[in-house]
C-alpha cells in the first residue's frame, strides 16, 4: 500500500489546474524562534487553498461517463471551491451541498466558478447527508474532502515539491489536520523517501479528533468541536487517513486560539499575506512545538494551507494576536477604595505601555481594575503579577481566561444586587437569523436573563455570553435544558473574573 501511495502521487494530475507554489523563508519568525522557518505557501494556488489538488485528482481519475453524470460534495468552505473549479476545467455538473448558515461570500465563490449550490441544513452534518441522499437518487459521484485515496495522493504532491524545492537538511515539517487528508498525503510520501525527516500533526484544543484518535487506537467522534479554525472542525477523521497517520505520522501538537492569531500575524509581518485560521494553524503548531523540545538551529518547514479569510474576522484576529504571541498580559488588580490608590498603581504599571484599562466603581471598600500591559515573552505575566502583589495589589492573571478575553473586557461593570440565583454561560451560537429565539423559547418561562452580551467578529457562529437567574430547586431542569439545547456551552459560574467585575 506505501508503494501504491508513492506512485499515486507521483503520477498526480494535480497540475492540470494546481501550481507548485514557493517554498519561502520566513525572516523575521526565523530570527525570532532561533530557527530556519520556510513556508509552503499553498495560500497562493488559485481558489487560496492546497484542496484544489486532491478535488482534480480524484475527478481526473473518473471515468468519462461518470463525469457525464457529475460530482457532488458537501462543504462550506475551501473544498467547495476546489471542486468547482476542477468541474469547470473539467466541463462536467459539480453539485455543491452548503449548510444554509454558510456566509454569502462562500456561496458566490461557488457559483462564481459554476458550481451548483444547494443549501439545506444547519450543519455540515446535515449537508454531508442530503448530499448522500442526493448522490444516490442521482447517481452523481462524490467527491470526499479527505478520506480517499486519490484525493490523499493530491495532497501528497506537497510532499514531492517540498523535498525537490528544499534537497538540504530539513529537520520536521509540520502540517495543520482536520479529516487527516493533507498530513497524510505528505506524511506518505516525505517518510518514504527521507525517513529521518519528522512529519508533525497540527491540532486546535478543542477539534483534536486525530490526536484523540491515535491516542485511543481507534477513531473517536467528538462531540462538539471548536469553530475558530473552521477549516479543520472535523468531528471524526477518516478511516484511510487515520492508517496513514498511524503508520507515517512522528508526533502532534495541540495549540489554541490565541496562538493561530499570533500565526496570521506573523505570516503578515513576514509576507503581507492574510491567512485563514486553518492556514495558520500549522506555524502556531511549529512554535509551540519548538519552543517545547527547545530546538535552535533546526530547518522547519511549514505548510499555510489556505487564505481565504473572511475580512470580518480580522477584528478578532487583532485583538488576540497580542496574547497569542506573549506580548499582551491581562490582570484583575485589586485597590482599596480610597484616595491614592489609583495613584499608586499607576505609579506601579510605570513606564510600560497600556493596552487596555476598565474601572467601575464597585463598593465603598475595594476597586477591581482590568488591566492590559504589553510583554515581551511570556515569564513576565508571573513577574508583572508579583510585582503588583509586592505594592499591596492584590492581583489574579487572566491571560489564558477565555470569558475574560471575549466577553469581560468589553462589559466590566459590577455585581447587581438584583441577580439572585444567577449562573454565567458561554455560548456558540450559529450566526442565523432564529438561533436565539431557539434558545429563548427552549427556555423555562419563569428564568430570567439578567446579562447579556454579544459581540459580531465575523465567524459562522457568534460567541454569547448570558446571565440566568436560576431557583434553587429548578437546577435539574436547567441542566436537561442545557443537554437539549444542541450549541456548545461552558459554565462561567466559578470563574474568579466574573465575580471580580460582573
């Protein structure tokens, strides 16, 4: 089967339609990482993503009736596009199934290359099964986004332009997975002919099906998944490309989101290029992982496999990237209530620069500060935080507190003395017209929100933040409502920062 792989690639079709797209030196990460970055620039192929070589390749291997009959598929993002495209080079019907939540933008990149929309659900659940239901009473072939064979050789082209671009020393190369189809590809052919060379997988905190998966020795399906990087939220890898990474994959590395920030950032800073979460995912992977095993002087290759950002997003993106890359810190500081204090901390921050500073009065005794400073690197936080413990502040880090970065620096403003039995969710809406009448009618009418906040940045699904005021004895029910519901959600109850400012 590994022969069978190395010649599949080799044999590619894939540029027909795809380009072997630059291996780049990225200057300025390199020199701050101590180590050689280079970057497989896959966000310059034609519809900005690598998904383009696995879509022709499996349609150039049909067989002229079937592309008389045509292809369906089911996505909402960039293999959509790299399926349309290959069915307008290839002049055959390309049915594209979308969740109707699918932003408008996506949908006319579809069409824009003579794609066939149709929309129909909510998820990509949903899509992936009408298609199904489509595939058969039309006899339309589908085109799988990762788990089939030459689908997985396309990307394995990667692989082959990385080892001919780059014949030197090249220490690991780290590749972003969601259904396991690019790593795989790449991993296939790279350990074939340079075993010495590791091949490390890419994962967000909260969509790591692989990692999970190869942990378990088995498949898992997660329940939810995270949808920051919406271009690897896969809920179950594939059967193929789960025995590939098996037999090919070296090591993985989870990162969070902060940190895919930091990735787009740098990847700008470096080339003036916008990437996706999902692009960046796999430098976010490369530094963390460095930085682990305290590797200098090694060569790291990176593939930024997609670029197609939705302009909205990159609000958020800003905002993060700071704490992603450890040069932004955030504190609730502590100061009594009482002429000077203010002064005082102040005198504390000194000459450091600001980003951020929220101040509510709270009660006559103590004042709760939300405080942003810009760092160097990351053991700073812990000095910063003793430093301003030794000036008699008492003080708590929310660098990593995820409420605190999303919700709580936009709405500090004290405790309500009419929030009786209130608890704190967070919430992944789908960015819809009905989502929150769905929550609100699923709701007991005798609870009542007492917070609120929302805030657009641009994704498919919106981030809540909601105050319920909760009886004692209606407990149970709350939680069968919260297991009914059908979004993710998180307690915030216990969190310090909540009871510090809301």
């Amino acid at each position: 089967m590994s022969d069978d792989y190395l010649k599949r690639i080799l044999t590619s079709k894939v540029y027909d339609v795809a380009h072997e797209t630059p291996l780049d030196l990225a200057p300025r990460i390199s020199k701050r990482i101590g180590n050689t970055v280079l970057l497989k620039r896959e966000d310059t192929q034609p519809v900005f993503s690598f998904k383009l070589r696995g879509a022709y390749n499996k349609m150039a291997h049909l067989t002229p009736e079937e592309l008389k009959r045509g292809v369906i598929a089911a996505s909402a993002g960039n293999h959509a596009q790299g399926v349309a495209l290959s069915a307008n080079r290839l002049k055959c019907r390309a049915v594209i199934v979308m969740p109707v939540t699918t932003p408008q933008v996506k949908i006319d990149a579809v069409r824009a290359l003579g794609g066939e929309v149709v929309l129909f659900g909510d998820s990509f659940t949903d899509a992936a099964e009408h298609a199904a239901e489509m595939q058969a009473r039309d006899g339309l072939t589908f085109v799988h986004p990762f788990d089939d064979p030459d689908v997985i050789a396309g990307q394995g082209t990667i692989g082959m332009e990385i080892l001919r671009q780059h014949p030197g020393d090249i220490d690991a190369v780290f590749v972003a997975i969601g259904g396991g189809g690019l790593i795989s590809g790449v991993a296939a052919y790279i350990k074939q002919l340079r075993p010495e060379i590791q091949v490390i997988g890419v994962q967000t905190v909260d969509s790591d099906a692989m990692v999970r998966s190869v942990k378990a020795g088995r498949r898992l399906r997660l329940a939810d998944v995270g949808l920051f990087s919406d271009g690897t939220a896969v809920k179950q890898v594939g059967q193929e490309t789960f025995r590939l990474v098996k037999e090919y994959v070296d090591d993985f590395v989870t990162v969070d989101t902060d940190a895919i920030c930091a990735g787009i950032k740098d990847v700008f800073q470096d080339t003036r290029s916008v990437l996706e979460p999902a692009g960046a995912l796999a430098l976010a992977g490369a530094k963390r992982y460095a930085a682990q095993q305290k590797w200098k002087g090694k060569t790291l290759v990176v593939i930024t496999c997609g670029a197609n950002m939705n302009f909205d997003r990159l609000r958020f993106v800003a905002e993060r990237a700071d704490v992603g890359e450890a040069r932004e810190a955030l504190f609730a500081i502590t100061l009594p209530e009482k002429r000077g204090s203010f002064r005082r901390l102040c005198e504390a921050v000194g000459s450091r620069s600001v980003t951020e500073f929220n101040y509510r009065i709270s009660d006559s005794e103590s004042a709760h500060v939300y405080v942003g400073l810009q760092i160097r690197s990351e053991p700073e936080i812990e000095k910063l935080a003793n430093h301003f413990r030794k000036e008699g502040f008492p003080t708590l880090d929310l660098t990593g507190n995820e409420m605190a970065k999303t919700h709580l620096r936009y709405m500090v403003g004290g405790h309500s003395g009419l929030a009786q039995h209130e608890v704190l969710y967070r919430f992944e809406f789908p960015e819809r017209p009905g989502a929150l009448m769905k929550f609100l009618g699923a709701m007991n009418p005798e609870w009542n929100i007492s917070l609120f906040h929302y805030r657009n940045q641009g994704d498919d699904y919106g981030r809540i933040l909601v105050g319920i005021q909760v009886p004692p004895e209606d407990k149970k029910i709350f939680k069968e409502f919260l297991s009914t519901l059908g979004y993710p959600y998180w307690s915030e109850t216990d969190n310090p920062a909540y009871r510090l400012f809301l």
